[in-house]
C-alpha cells in the first residue's frame, strides 16, 4: 500500500537557521505530493505541492523537488522565522482512481527568537 | 469566498452513545473527504464522498459511516462510541476527483468520549 515516512521530531532551530525535513514515499505510479501545515489552534493548510517528477513546488519561502528516483520529497526553508513554528505534514494521493490523502507521521518544528 | 466549516466544534459523548458530526465544503466543491487525527496515531483517511456517492473507505469499522447530501455537505456518524474514537475529525473538501486538486481542511470537531 501506499506510505509516507517523515524526518521523526520534534525539530527545534534558532531564527534564520535553515531546515530541512525529510520526507520519503512508497507508492505505485506517479503519486501527486503534498506538504501541508498546521500552525497551533489551527486547521490543516496547503503549503506546497508537486504532482509530476522534478516538480518543485515553492511557497513562503518553502520548497520541496519531487525526486522521482529517491522516493523522496523534502522540505527546505533557507531562512527560518518563530512565525513558522507549527507542525508540518508530508503527503501524497496516489495514482489512479483513489484520492485520499495519505499523510505522514508529522514533525513539529519550533524556531526560538 | 467562506471555506469549509464543521459543526459541533466540540462534542463530549459517553461510550456506547452515536456522535454525529457535520461538514459544509465550499461552493462548488464536490468531494468531501473525513480523517481522524488521533493522539499517537497521525491523520487517518475515513471517508470519501463525491456527487453523494461514497467512493472510498479506510481502514475503520463499519460503526463509523456517513453520506452526502445534494448540497454537497456531509455527515459523518460513529456508532457504539468506544472511548479510542476520542479525536480531532477533519473534514475537506476539493473541486473535482483529481488528484491534482487540492484539498481544503476545515477546522475539525473535537470528539471526546467518556
């Protein structure tokens, strides 16, 4: 079946540190990627996403390269604020007629002034 | 353009007792989608209705079950509450069955069972 196995937390960084978060997949085909978000008290929100090989998908000064080859989806932010402390979800929907949203485990980031 | 909004915020049951919970996607959305987010457990697939019509189903009992109204807003019922059913349900929705299409979350209903 189809995975996602994300980078365990929780990560804690200084402002304009950089991150990454690891971010690998299992699943058949061409699956669509997706990172989303979820700031405290808040619902889930799309940060980014790639649906085809070497895709990069950027936003807020966040980006991830769909790596056909590695399995893999990373997330990268050159420059960390305390503003972008949250929890961060990995994910993808697979090909063909299923559309579900196939999360993984979370990683909770905190970023100190 | 309002988003997608979930009724009760917060519902406290006992166990044994059926929770009903209730998901409006936004304007022309189609597909709803259900998660549970447990502690422990991460965000699980649930349900998927488009056009009324239940496409797909996790990896749940069949207490949990639900529909789709011709307005496109949702139910989801859990019958016979055990107390591990105790967790943030997410409710989603996206314009169409790509899978391209992104899907938008809404707020989630808070179910503690006692």
């Amino acid at each position: 079946g189809n995975s996602v196995t994300q980078m365990e937390g929780p990560v804690t960084l200084s402002e304009e540190a950089f991150l990454t978060i690891n971010c690998t997949y299992t699943a058949t085909g061409y699956p669509s990627l997706f990172w989303y978000v979820q700031y405290p008290g808040e619902g889930l929100q799309l940060l980014l996403k790639a649906t085809k090989a070497d895709d990069k998908g950027s936003n807020k000064g966040f980006e991830a390269t769909y790596r056909k080859e590695t399995t893999s989806f990373h997330l990268e932010k050159g420059s960390v604020q305390v503003s972008d402390s949250a929890v961060y979800f990995c994910a993808l929907t697979p090909s063909g007629s299923a559309r579900q949203l196939t999360f993984g485990s979370g990683t909770q980031l905190t970023v100190l002034p | 353009e309002a988003g997608v909004t979930q009724s009760p915020t917060h519902l406290i049951k006992t166990r044994g007792q059926q929770a009903t919970l209730r998901c409006s996607p936004i304007s022309g959305h189609t597909s709803v989608y259900w998660y549970q987010q447990a502690l422990g457990l991460g965000l699980q697939f649930l349900l998927w209705y488009d056009e009324g019509e239940e496409r797909n189903r996790g990896n749940f009992p069949p207490r949990f079950s639900g529909r789709q109204f011709p307005n496109y807003s949702s139910e989801l019922n859990v019958n016979a509450l055990e107390l591990e059913d105790s967790a943030l349900y997410l409710c989603a929705s996206s314009e169409g069955t790509s899978g391209y299409n992104e899907q938008f979350f809404g707020p989630g209903t808070r179910l503690t069972v006692l």
